[in-house]
C-alpha cells in the first residue's frame, strides 16, 4: 500500500516571499489546484476557514504556473 510521504508544508506567505511575487498571485494560481498537486488546507481549533500550504510538489506546481503566468501577462510581471 503506497502511503503519503509528506512530512513538512509552506505557507503562501513563505512560498510568495521565497518566489518573489504576492500572497494573493500565488492563492489566484492555485484556486483549481487538487490535493494530488501538492495543495493541502490546514485547519487549526480555532480556524475554520483553515489556511492554504503546499508540500514541495506543490511549490514545482506553483513554479510552472508562474511560468506560463509571466509568459501570457508579461506587463503583470
């Protein structure tokens, strides 16, 4: 049985700062991202709307749409 191997996440905040772009580009890129694609919700006691964050599979996601993101919207760059 494969078991799920994914043992630390980042943060959006961690993921954009260390990406150079914004919190905000990084959760438009991601909406239509699935677990599968490194994209998990964390949710704290207190924390209903939970908080986004990426294993590693999912910064390699992220780093390609931000690619294809920078090819068509040059002027957004």
């Amino acid at each position: 049985m494969q078991r799920n191997k994914v043992h630390h996440l980042y943060t959006v905040e961690r993921v954009a700062r260390e990406l150079g772009v914004s919190e905000a580009l990084i959760q438009e890129l991601t909406l239509g991202l699935e677990p599968e694609e490194g994209v998990i919700w964390v949710y704290g006691v207190n924390d209903d709307d939970g908080f986004l964050a990426f294993t590693d599979e999912g910064i390699e996601e992220i780093e390609l749409l931000l690619d294809e993101y920078h090819r068509v919207s040059p002027w957004k760059a």
